[in-house]
C-alpha cells in the first residue's frame, strides 16, 4: 500500500557510495551555506554560450551549477517549479488548469518533499547546495527575461525538494499511464480482444536513439557513444549543455535546468553514459470506490472493507477567473487523479450504483464522493509514492564515476524515468543494462485499469522486477537502443516499431572506420521504413485513373526518404493522411471514432485527451492496421485506391511543396516569443526532414498536422578517446533569454543535423567575473582552509597547457596554510622517503613551504591535471641552493623538484610522469633566460634517474649533500631543439 501520507518519514538512511564535499562526516548533513567557505566559483563560456564551471568542490560546485543556470534559465526555472507545485494557472490562466488539478491530486510536491527526506545526507546537503545557488542568481536572471514583467510575476524561493518536484513533474507521464485508459475504452468499445490493437508508440511517450561503437568500429581504437533523445521540444530547451569541475570530477553533459548534475547524457573524461526510455510499464491505475462518510470524510472499498481515506481540499489559484477548488484524495493504491470532488453529503448522488452496494456495509450513514461522468474513480500508484525514492542518490554518484563499473553502481539506485543505459569507458570497457524501479504485480496491471478492493492486482511488497542486461561489445561491436521491443521487453506492453534501431544498426555496420564528425550521419537518416505497407498496396491497387497512376508511380520510385527538400515525401504525406482519415470513417472502427471518440468523453480530465483521441492512435499505428486483420486484404486495397485518387486530384491542383515547408517545429511555450522587435521569431519554427519512424524521428501526428512538436531535444557524440572531439547541439542555446546572442544560435546548427564541437580546453573559454560566495563560517565548521584561502582549481596559474591524450595541467602557487593537510599526505608516505619529509608533523611541513614561499628564489607550485592535484613542482636558482655548492653553476642554469602525487601514482597511467614532466619543462623553457634544467635525485632513485635519462637529461656527477647524496642531471635548450 501507499506509505501513510499523514505521518513523517523515519530519518535518513545512512549514506551510500561516495561523499560530499571535503570536511563532510559520515551521516552529516550540511546546512544551507555548505560549500560557501571554499571562497566561490569561475565561469567560463565558450563560443556557443556554454556555461563551464569551477570550483572548488563538489557542494561550492552545485551551487555555482543552481547559480549559473538561474542566470540563464530563470523563467525557465520559474515554469518548472510551477509546474510541479501546480501553481502554473496562477499567472498563465485557465489553460493550465488541468495540468494543476492533476499535480495536486497526483501529490507531486508532498511526494517530492518525501523524496528529498530519503536522501543520503551528502546528496541532501548537494541538492540543498544547488537550490541556494539557485536561489542566489533568480532576481538578477529574472531581470533579464521579460517574461516576468509580462505577466506580472516575481520570481520564487527554491525549497531544497524543488529539484525532486521538478523531475517528478516532469517524467510522471513518461510510462504513459494514460495509455491504459485509451485501452479499456477500445476493449469496451470494440471488444477485449481489440484491446492492443492500436499498440504502437504512441503520441504522449517518448523515446530517444542511442548507440555505441566499440574500439573495434572507431577510427581511434577507443568507444563512440551517441545519440539523440526524442522528447517534446520546449522553448528554452529541456536539456542544458554544461560542464562541471571540481577536483574530484570534470564532467560535460546534458544537464536538466533545475536538476543538479548531469543525469541521462554526460563524460568525465574517463566514462561515458547516455539513455533512453525503456518503454518499460511500472505505473497502474486501480478502479476506487469511494463514499461520503457524515463528517465529510471519504471511505474506500479495499481487499478488507471500507476504510478511511485521506482527503483534503485545495484551492488552484486562475488568471483572470474565479479560483477553483480541488479535493485531493489518497487511497491504498494512491492518490485519486480521475474522478470529481464529493457530493453534497448523505443522499443519493451520481453513483448510486456503488451507493447501493455502500449502503450494504455502512446503512445510510454513507453516500458516494461524485465521481466521474460514467462513474469512475481511478487512483494512481507509482513507485515514488510508494518507496519515498526518486533515485538522486545516484546523481553525484554518476559525476565520480570513473569506469563502467561505477556507472553500473551509481545507477543501481536509479529509480525514476526506467531508462536502458549504455556506457563505455577508456579502457573500452561497456555497459547495456535497464535502469529503474519496476514493481512486480499480474500482467493485466500493465494493460488496463484493475479493481482496487481485488487482492489480486496488489503489488508485491518490497519486490521489484530484475532488470534487464546484456553484453554490449558484441562480435559486431555495435549496440543500438531506440525504444524497440529489445532488451525491456520483459519490463513493458507498448513499444517503438523497430525501423530506428534496425536502420542505426544497418548504418554502423558499414564501416568500421567511424569518427565523432561521421554521427551525423546517423543522427540525420531519413528513411521511413514503415512507409511500406501502404506503398505496397498501393503498388497492388485495382482500377485506378491516370493521375492517380501517375502517383502510384512516382510514389514507387521515391527513394522513400523524408528529405527536407522532397516533393515526393509530401506527397506521401498526404496519402498517409488521406488513408488515415478514410479508416477514421470506416465502420470496423466506429467504436471509437467520430461522435464517439474517447476523446469526447467527459469522464476523463482534459489533460488525459492526447492519449484518448483516435486520429492520432490510427497515424500512428497505420503500419499494422494495415498489415493485420482489422479489414480483409481486398478492403485495404480499395481504401488506399480511394486514397490515391483523392490525392493525385488535390496534387493536380496544388502541386506538393518540399517536405520542409510544410515540416516545421511547434515547440511548447510557457509564453509567445517576447524577443525584441520580433528578430529571432521564426527561428523557432524551422522548417526539417525527418518523419516519427526515421531514424531523424521528427515526429509529425499522421491524420493530423505534418508540424511536428516532439523531435531530437538535443544530439550528442561522446569520444572515449579524446573528449575535447565529442560533438553536442541542442534546438536553440544556451540561454533562455530572448534578445540572447546565444538564444537561439544553435538553431540552425540543429536543423541541419550538424554538431559543436566540446570545447574542454580552458584556454579556448572566455572567463567571466568570478563569482564569490558569503562566508558563513559557523555553518560549516570542519573546513580547515581560511576564509580567504582559494581552493587550487581556483587559483590563478603561472602555466596551463594542454598535453595530449593527457589532459590539462596547470601549475598554480602552493598556499601553505590551506595546502599543508594534502602535501603532508603526500610527502610522508613511503613512497616519497627520497623527499626527506616522512617523519615531519604537518605542522613542520607547513613551515617549511612557509620559508620556500618567502624566498624569491625559489618557488614551489601544485600541478593540477584537469583540476586536480597531480604533482609538487619546485624550482630553484641555483647559486642561491646549497646545490651550487656541489657543481660547477653555469649562466642560465634553473633547478627543479618534483613530488608525484599518491593518488595517482607513476604506474597509473601510462606516461603519467612524462606528461607531467613535458609541461613543466615548458615552463621553465618559456623564460628564455633559462638555458639549462639541473635536477638532483637521490643517487637510489634509479627508477628517478632512468626517466630523466629517457627525457634527454645528460648525467652529471654524484654529489654530496648533507641529507643525501644525489645525481645531477642536465637538460639543455639545444638538447630539446629550442637554441
């Protein structure tokens, strides 16, 4: 049953896999300023508009995130956090009435309230840290969008479970419960045996493509995954290009504007993941029946009688009209989301049916809650009501991860869309599983509507379904997802046809050659494999009249690709469309068509009618329908021969346009477009190839308009070989502003097919002010650092340079106070007993690099590779060393140290040391007046002194020191080719 919705959750479960931020204690949970001490963030932007950000750790991190994002995206933030508090009517009117009834009474703020009560602490505290950078930059981002001044609205506070209300809001149709509706009316209607008979994917899922090539199909040797999801496109986008560094991560992707981290879509540098929809069916609708009781409460009919539901009453504030009152109910199974508020009290009502039977078990004292038109009340369950989990614990998880295994981990708690993953690292590891929560309950759960009171149809508490995996470096080297009835199969009832995936798989299977620039190709296919049914019969269609033969035969030769630039795909077009309204009309079908197409029914909320309506459900089903037994062969034949004729007359008389005129983009709007003077008013509107079952699936709505509002949200190419040649493009920009340079920028990138490059270089980003954040030390007390310390990824580098297949290294001043605790570690352990420091107090080492930092002729730096601490490089004139009392100190001479750091270590990754050594000697060489590298290990080091050796250093003498005795070694300018 539904977790007692009075009653406050027991405490947060104990933490899971990785921490937060440094200082953090298992099982503390950190107050609003949590990160702030760490002094703040950069922003970086690049070409595109981009946001890149760094931190100085994971929770300052996620601020920075909720900071950046409200700068871009406030309106788009205010949208969303409306949306899940069902509050939208409030400034936008009576047309989001519907969608505010529904999230009252599906309870998505108390579940999501839940939800956030669940977390781990750490994930608790990043969420939080997030909801306060947000909160933090709304005024400024508000006043840059003139939405707000247009309705009259000023922005909102964040509550730390707004993010959860977010997503929730946004995914909660995304199993497409609704579908079960439409299945039950087509049973009642036609029969129980017609009830799939229209099972396809249908118009309110949504599906995306994705695909992995292994080291076996790449030019590189190394992964490509990419891929495209397939969602309603909105304005601004649903998804944020963005990149996050910190010293534990660095990771690119495509975040969710008002979602912390980077959920479906993102790359470390060392790993990548990307999902689709699994089709997968793990929300039921139960068949209540509820009544009054003489307090006014509400009582439904369970396995063991009547009992007392919960009930409440809440008021939907409406623009411009009279507010309205909303009674939300929460039964057993869930909250009631079909079926109107109470009756006037005890007495008969509109369901006297149930009444009678009531009156049965509670005499007169109970009358029935008003139900729907035809009687029906029908609650919801689904898993984050029930569990009280969403599944963020994975999402921190998912920036740490660093191989497919922890990916694979992270998403072991994912709960919420059930997603099918693939992943690749760089060691060319894979992964293909199914993500999620899928309960275990009968199969007729997943077709229809089921009895609430019948035992039966209960979940199993505590279980779930197992998820679904499969080998993904097949002996093809290929793996495709794209909703098909593949690896979810198990999990779902309804799926994509399988064109998408069989034709993704045809492309990739012609080369073994593939490159990141070559996915475009991919991602822009045209073909539409299920155009060909209807070509069939009409290659066979009886008695046709010249024009209509001219059709037939132009139509055959088409190379059935829905090219932008295709008169021909228009002209299939609207033979489709002919063909699906004349079965609209047909009498097998009368049923569910015309006067009485579900959609005209009263007993179902208005939101609930894209899933009802039977147009729409034959467009898209059209393959099948004309393909089974729903009429006999000669039937078709003679409908599409109707078809043709109908056709070639209008074409007679209005010769087709190109498909691209008539294929446009209808993006969903909070508000109209309120860009300045109207200049970017119809980029939103461009005009594309593509068709529902293309792998370019730009999903028109057969039979009913050739626009198309659910299509490719954004196109991504992850490189497991060099992530800087991974490519991304989304429908518009970055930034949700109108009048933006980047608001709609990418626009015609996007309908081309083509793809920015992922720019990870920091030297090619354009940096903006730093942003610093308010101390507010007593909130966070086990920070060590002082306030004014910079963490090192935010202080400024004397070098930055990227290293090939390396990354990026930045040499950036020790601070001896803040960098004592991190160079103790490394300076004591065994490892570096040559350092002379194993047995020093952290306090000895602090004061050592105290007198280094106050001579001016030595200096020492931390190299950070990507961020992150790698390396302690010191350097040194040498007639100012004891050093230039052993040697002979020529003109030009500059001496070295260097510490790798533990965590990596010199045989993590191959070359490290020398990759390290490549950028400091560059340094050094960049100062012309510095003619010689002189380096002295200890003469032990043989493994110290072979690597100089390897690098061009010429061997000097041993020499005695009085805490060693060392090698000198030599590396000139002349050695490197640089006199």
């Amino acid at each position: 049953m539904t977790a007692d919705v009075d009653r406050e959750r027991p405490g947060a479960r104990p933490a899971e896999g990785p921490g937060g931020g440094p200082g953090e204690q298992p099982g503390e949970r950190r107050g609003p300023g949590a990160g702030e001490d760490s002094g703040g963030y950069e922003l970086f932007r690049d070409d595109w508009g981009i946001p890149h950000l760094r931190a100085a750790d994971a929770l300052t991190l996620a601020r920075a995130q909720g900071h950046a994002t409200a700068l871009d995206r406030a309106w788009q933030l205010e949208t969303e956090r409306h949306r899940a508090l069902g509050t939208s009517a409030s400034h936008l009117g009576a047309e989001a009435v519907d969608w505010d009834r529904f999230v009252r009474r599906a309870r998505v703020a108390d579940t999501a309230r839940r939800c956030f009560d669940r977390l781990a602490p750490e994930t608790a505290a990043w969420v939080t840290a997030y909801v306060d950078g947000v909160n933090d930059g709304l005024v400024e981002g508000a006043a840059q969008a003139p939405e707000f001044a247009a309705v009259g609205l000023a922005p909102g506070r964040w509550e730390p479970w707004t993010p959860l209300g977010v997503w929730l809001s946004t995914h909660i149709l995304f199993a497409g419960f609704p579908t079960k509706l439409w299945r039950e009316e087509v049973a009642r209607r036609l029969g129980e045996d017609r009830m799939t008979l229209f099972a396809t994917d249908g118009p309110g899922t949504a599906g995306s493509n994705g695909w992995l090539l292994t080291g076996a199909r790449t030019a590189t040797g190394a992964p490509l995954l990419a891929g495209d999801p397939h969602r309603f496109i909105e304005a601004p986008g649903v998804y944020q290009q963005i990149r996050l560094a910190c010293p534990e991560f660095d990771v690119v992707g495509l975040a969710v504007p008002g979602i912390p981290g980077i959920a479906h879509f993102g790359h470390t540098g060392y790993v990548a993941w990307a999902i689709t929809n699994a089709m997968a069916d793990y929300q039921d609708l139960y068949r209540e029946r509820l009544r009054r009781t003489p307090d006014g409460g509400v009582e439904a009919l369970g396995p063991d009688g009547w009992y007392r539901a919960h009930a409440h009453t809440e008021t939907v504030e409406v623009a411009g009209a009279d507010p309205e009152q909303v009674e939300v109910i929460e039964t057993d199974r869930g909250p009631v989301i079909i079926g109107d508020g109470p009756g006037p009290g005890p007495g008969p009502g509109p369901g006297a049916g149930v009444g009678v039977e009531a009156a049965d078990v509670a005499g007169s004292e109970a009358a029935d809650v008003a139900p729907a038109a035809d009687g029906t009340f029908i609650s919801l369950r689904y898993p984050p009501r029930v569990t009280g989990e969403l599944g963020f614990d994975a999402l921190p998880a998912l920036l740490r991860a660093r191989t497919v295994a922890d990916v694979d981990t992270a998403l072991d708690r994912w709960v919420e869309p059930v997603n099918v993953v693939l992943a690749a690292d760089t060691s060319g590891a894979t992964l293909h599983r199914v993500a999620g929560h899928v309960p275990v309950r009968p199969y007729a759960n997943r077709l229809r509507v089921v009895p609430a009171e019948d035992p039966a149809y209960a979940w199993r508490e505590g279980e779930t379904v197992p998820l679904p995996r499969t080998e993904a470096d097949g002996p093809d080297g290929i793996a495709v997802m794209a909703n098909e009835r593949g690896l979810a199969a198990p999990l779902g009832v309804e799926f994509a046809p399988p064109h998408r995936a069989r034709r993704i798989r045809e492309l990739l299977g012609a080369d073994t050659g593939w490159t990141p620039d070559a996915q475009a190709a991919v991602h822009t296919d045209t073909l539409l494999a299920s155009s060909r049914p209807l070509l069939s019969l009409l290659a066979w269609a009886p008695d046709l009249g010249p024009a209509a033969e001219r059709l037939r035969d132009r139509l055959l030769r088409w190379d059935r690709h829905m090219d932008a630039d295709s008169t021909d795909a228009t002209l299939y077009a609207r033979l489709r469309t002919d063909v699906v309204h004349r079965l609209a009309a047909h009498p097998a079908l009368k049923g569910v068509t015309g006067a009485d197409d579900p959609w005209r029914s009263a007993a179902y909320p208005a939101l609930f009618r894209p899933w009802l309506a039977a147009v729409p459900r034959i467009g898209y089903a059209l393959e099948s329908l004309l393909t089974v037994g729903l009429l006999p062969y000669e039937d078709r034949l003679a409908l599409v021969a109707a078809s043709a004729e109908a056709v070639a007359a209008a074409a007679d008389e209005t010769p087709p346009a190109p498909w691209g005129e008539l294929h446009r983009l209808s993006p969903w709007q909070a508000l109209p477009d309120l860009a300045p003077d109207g200049v970017d008013a119809q980029a939103i509107r461009p005009g594309v190839a593509g068709d529902h079952d293309c792998v370019l699936s730009t999903s028109s709505v057969p039979g009913v308009t050739d626009l198309f509002a659910r299509g490719p949200a954004a196109r991504y190419v992850w490189d497991l070989a060099r992530r800087e040649d991974s490519r991304w493009a989304v429908p518009f920009g970055a930034s949700g502003v109108p009048g933006s340079a980047h608001h709609r920028d990418q626009t015609p990138l996007w309908a081309r097919g083509a793809l920015a490059p992922v720019v990870t270089d920091w030297n090619l980003l354009h940096r903006t002010t730093p942003h610093r954040t308010t101390h507010r030390r007593e909130e966070n007390p086990a920070m060590t650092a002082a306030p004014e310390s910079l963490a090192p990824a935010l202080r400024p580098a004397v070098h930055e340079q990227k290293v090939e297949g390396f990354g990026t290294v930045r040499l950036v001043p020790v601070d001896p106070a803040a960098d004592a605790e991190l160079l103790h570690g490394w300076v004591t352990e065994e490892r570096a007993r040559f350092w002379g420091m194993a047995d020093h107090t952290r306090e000895q080492v602090r004061e050592i690099y105290e007198f280094v930092d106050s001579l001016p002729t030595h200096h020492a730096y931390l190299a950070l590779r990507d961020g992150v601490p790698a390396a302690l490089f010191q350097t040194y004139e040498p007639d100012a060393d004891p050093v230039g009392e052993c040697y002979d100190v020529q003109p030009g001479d500059f001496g070295v140290h260097l510490l790798i750091a533990p965590a990596e270590g010199e045989g993590a990754v191959r070359g490290y040391t020398e990759a390290l050594l490549t950028a400091f000697i560059a340094y050094v060489f960049s100062d012309p007046a510095h003619v010689r590298v002189v380096v002295e290990p200890d003469a032990r080091n043989e493994k110290a002194i072979a690597r100089m050796v390897r690098m061009g250093f010429e061997l000097g003498p041993e020499i005695k020191k009085p805490e060693k005795t060392a090698r000198l070694a030599f590396l000139t300018r002349a050695a490197l080719g640089l006199a």
